[in-house]
C-alpha cells in the first residue's frame, strides 16, 4: 500500500470516529463538523503537508461561476417543476429571514472551509495527489469518504429520517463529485466553500432540512428536495455529468493542472 493511502485512511478513520462519538458523548450535533478542524491541523503537522497541497489558493472567476451553477441552477429548475406541477406551498418569509440567510451563508462558509471542505477536499485531496494518484481516483475515494461521514446524522438529528438515506447518501457522493471537481480545476478549496455555502444556504432556507419544510412550502421533499429529493439526485448527477465532460476537454484528468 503507498503512503499515500496508509495516511489517507488513517485521517479518515479518525475523522469518522471523532465525528460519530464526540457529538454522541456531548449530546451536541454540531460537534460533528467542528471537531474536524482540530484533527486537520494535527494532521496537517503530521503529513507536513503545504498551503498549496491544502488548496488554500483562491482561483479565478470562472471557477466562481461553475461554483454558483451547481447550486443555483438545480434550485431554479426544482422550483420551476414545482411551479408548473402545482407543488408550490405558502411561502413564508418574515422579516427577519433575510438577515438569517445572509448569517447562515457566512457562516456556512467559514464552517465548511475549516472542517468538511478543509478536510476532504484540502488534506485528504492533497495527501492522495502526492504519489500522483489517477485524479480520477482521487475525486471518487473522497467523495464516497465525503457521503459516508454523513452517515451519523441519521442517528444524531431527528430530521433525518431513515426512508431518506439512499438519495441522502448517493446525492451526496454526486455533491462530493462535484465539490472534487470544483477543487480539481480551480486548485482551490475556496472555490468548493464557496459553492458549498450556497448550496446549504439555498437549499436548507427554500426547501428546509432533513424531513423539515423550507420557505417554499413544499412538503414533498421526497421528490423536489435538491439533497434528499429525486428530482435532486437526477439533476445533481446531470450537473456532475456536464461538469465532468468540460473538465476532461478543457484541461484533462492528469497532474499537473493548468491552475497548479
């Protein structure tokens, strides 16, 4: 086995054990994400491994734009189906809702660059990339690592219920996918933050959480939600699809890439 897989699969397995008991033991959710930026430093040391290995670059805007499609245009045809099939409950928004969105947004940011993206995008990714791994390779093993974390969340928040888990779980590999390839061609775990903020800022105040109803109205989230809905996962693995096809044109799944 190379290095590169042996520390892999360590930082993983700690990852995932720190995740799944530290919150249980606390009785504490949140801690699920958060406990994972102490172990990235740590593991960081270990491996020494650099800011440009961890994606700390900022990328160009059109890494920007392909960082705001994914989230943005999933959303729109979601609602416009909803739209069209009647599916459109009472909207609801108060007046404080703006200001809640642009606070989860932020801090959704911060959140996902320190702790998930930080590490499945940043130190894994990178550790992977230094025995020159097929990026292909790379892109799939973190993203499947990226949805199984997941995976505690159906024991630790009540929203998440169990009828949810094969959409949950396979939308969440095409979601690693994507943020794996929005990291591949821009060299930038910014990038893939940026788009991950949108997307749960988007997607958790218009369509809600888990089982739970967003702005929207819509109670069918089994369908139209654009993380645990059908209609999410078919145009999620579209998206993937077209962003993969572009990549493999434009600059090709080989190292280095034109960013790096």
């Amino acid at each position: 086995m190379k290095k590169a897989y042996k520390y892999g699969l360590i930082g993983y397995v700690l990852v995932m054990i720190c995740s799944t008991l530290i919150p249980i033991i606390f009785n504490n959710e949140q801690l699920q994400a958060m406990v994972i930026f102490p172990l990235i430093i740590i593991l960081a040391y270990w491996t020494k491994i650099n800011g440009k290995e961890l994606g700390l670059e900022f990328g160009s805007l059109r890494d920007y734009v392909w960082a705001i499609l994914y989230p943005l245009s999933i959303c729109l045809i979601i609602i416009i189906i909803a739209l069209v099939t009647g599916n459109m409950g009472e909207i609801k928004y108060p007046n404080e809702m703006t200001g809640k969105i642009v606070y989860l947004f932020f801090y959704t940011l911060i959140l996902a660059f320190a702790t998930e993206e930080g590490f499945f995008r940043g130190w894994l990714y990178g550790i992977l990339k230094r025995d020159k791994m097929d990026p292909k390779l790379i892109l799939l093993l973190t993203a499947v690592a990226f949805s199984s974390w997941h995976l505690p969340l159906f024991f630790l928040d009540p929203s998440f219920t169990w009828s949810m888990l094969p959409i949950y779980i396979t939308g969440g590999i095409v979601s690693g996918l994507i943020f794996g390839l929005l990291r591949y061609i821009s060299g930038s775990i910014i990038v893939s933050s940026f788009s991950h903020a949108l997307w749960n800022t988007l997607v958790y105040s218009l369509f809600g959480i888990g089982s739970g109803i967003g702005i929207l109205g819509i109670k069918m989230t089994n369908i139209f939600s654009p993380e645990s809905g059908l209609l999410g996962l078919a145009f999620g693995i579209l998206f993937m699809a077209v962003l993969w096809f572009w990549t493999s044109k434009k600059i090709g799944f080989k190292y280095p890439t034109k960013q790096e």
